[in-house]
C-alpha cells in the first residue's frame, strides 16, 4: 500500500467507533464504491452515486459517512496518528 493511501479497515473502525448507530456493511459499501474520501464539494455526486446504486442506502447516512471518512483522513495524515 502507498503511504498516501488510507486503510479502509481503519476507516471503517474509525466511522463505526464514531457513529455506532450506522450498519456496518452500509458503511463498507459506501467506503468500496468512493474507494477515497470526495472533497466536501463532492458530497452530492457520491451521496447521488451510492443512493442510484443501493436504493436501500439512506442519503443522510452516507452523507454522516462521508463526514466522518473525511475526518479519519484527517487524522491519519497528521504525522503523531501512530
């Protein structure tokens, strides 16, 4: 894996720990398909993409996930995250 890669497993545990309410296969599918974190700007293009592709995704909460892969990205990039 690159060092500028983000590891989804982490990520994963990192958005479950943060909002445990979510279901745990909404957010792999959403972190596998967007495969990084969009830019905020982005949030409407992937919540579009997920929600066409998996009707049975809500759009708020792939709107929460985005929120919080963005903040795992942030924090695993900061040079004390390990």
């Amino acid at each position: 894996m690159d060092d500028d890669e983000l590891d989804l497993g982490e990520a994963a545990a990192f958005i479950l720990g943060e909002r445990p309410g979510l279901d745990e296969d909404t957010v792999w599918t959403v972190l596998k398909e967007i495969g990084d974190p969009p830019v905020r700007n982005a949030d409407g293009m992937a919540v579009d993409l997920i929600t066409r592709l998996h009707p049975d995704i809500r759009a708020p909460d792939v709107t929460v996930i985005l929120s919080e892969w963005r903040e795992y990205a942030r924090i695993a990039t900061e040079s004390d995250w390990e």
